[in-house]
C-alpha cells in the first residue's frame, strides 16, 4: 500500500507498507476476510500473520514467494499457485479473492479517504475495512452495533496524542493494529 512511487514494486518496494491479506474461500465469493501490515516479507513475518489468521489444518494457497515455505510443517494444507504468463490479468487469475479484496481496499481508501492515510494511522484503516468487509451481509444490524461497542470497550483508549503522532506512554500495538476483527 502507499500508492504510486518510482523505484521498485512489489514486495520490497521503499515507502510503501507491505499489507497481508488472507481471503477465505466461499464458492466463487469471498468470505471473511483478514488484513494486517507486516514489517518484511520475510517467513517469520508472514507465519506469525497466518498463525494469527487462520486455524491449522485449513488450506492454504500462496504464490511461490519462498517465505511460506514452512506453512506444510506446521500443519497447514499449503498450495502453491505460480503465475503462468506475464498477462496484465495473469496476478489476478492467479489469488483472485485476494486480488480482488486488494483493489476494494486501495479504491475504499482513496474514495472514502481521498488517499490521506498516513502510514501511522493504517492498522487502524486495516481493521476498520476488515470490519465492514466481514459485515457487509450482516442481516441482524442491532447486533453489528452491538459488536462494534463490545469491541470499543475491549479494546484500551487511544489518547488525542497518539492519533496525531505525537509520543504515547503506551506501547506499540502488535502487528495488524488493534485486532479489531
């Protein structure tokens, strides 16, 4: 995430943050979805994400990249996806759900935000789209407001200070913000 930069794309690009996301399968739809941004790329940065995600024993489709190798051993069903072609809709063919919660993220942020997500405030906008994604067929709307404030009182205030950048006397939040789920 971090919009459009000179330099290099993808996973290690500079200035842009590197978001997880893990989409389940519903027929052809998506169902739940998870997001969180992780500091690298790296296996244990993307385990402990999938760790937190996503129940073992469940299956799990990745693309080729090496940091998942290890999913297979600790009790994952981990398949491998690996592009076929260098199309413009070869990426989304191939994690189509994920491809697909990508682009409703990055067109939510610019609608809704007009693209002013300030690195420090993203957890916060990663865990408020997740919400309202896991939501969105929600047919009992008094208990959607019922979770909402569940989780409000749950979770510890964020003081002015901390919202607008300056120093906190708490500590940092664990990957993937509040975890408001």
């Amino acid at each position: 995430m971090g919009g459009v930069a000179e330099g290099k794309r993808g996973r290690g690009a500079q200035s842009k943050a590197l978001v997880m996301i893990a989409a389940q399968a519903d027929g052809r739809k998506i169902g739940r979805i998870r997001l969180a941004r992780v500091p690298d790329a790296a296996a244990a940065s993307l385990e402990q994400f999938i760790a937190q995600s996503i129940e073992p024993g469940s299956q799990v489709i990745t693309d080729g990249w090496d940091g998942y190798g290890g999913l297979g051993v600790q009790g994952y069903h981990h398949e491998v996806k690996v592009l076929q072609g260098h199309g413009k809709d070869a990426a989304t063919e191939l994690l189509p759900r994920v491809h697909l919660a990508a682009s409703l993220l990055k067109r939510w942020l610019l609608g809704t935000h007009q693209g002013a997500v300030h690195p420090s405030h993203l957890d916060y906008y990663l865990d408020e789209f997740t919400f309202r994604f896991n939501r969105r067929n929600s047919r009992v709307r008094g208990k959607l407001f019922y979770r909402l404030l569940q989780q409000a009182v749950e979770v510890e205030p964020a003081p002015y200070r901390a919202l607008v950048g300056g120093k906190s006397d708490r500590p940092p939040l664990p990957i993937g913000g509040t975890g408001v789920i």
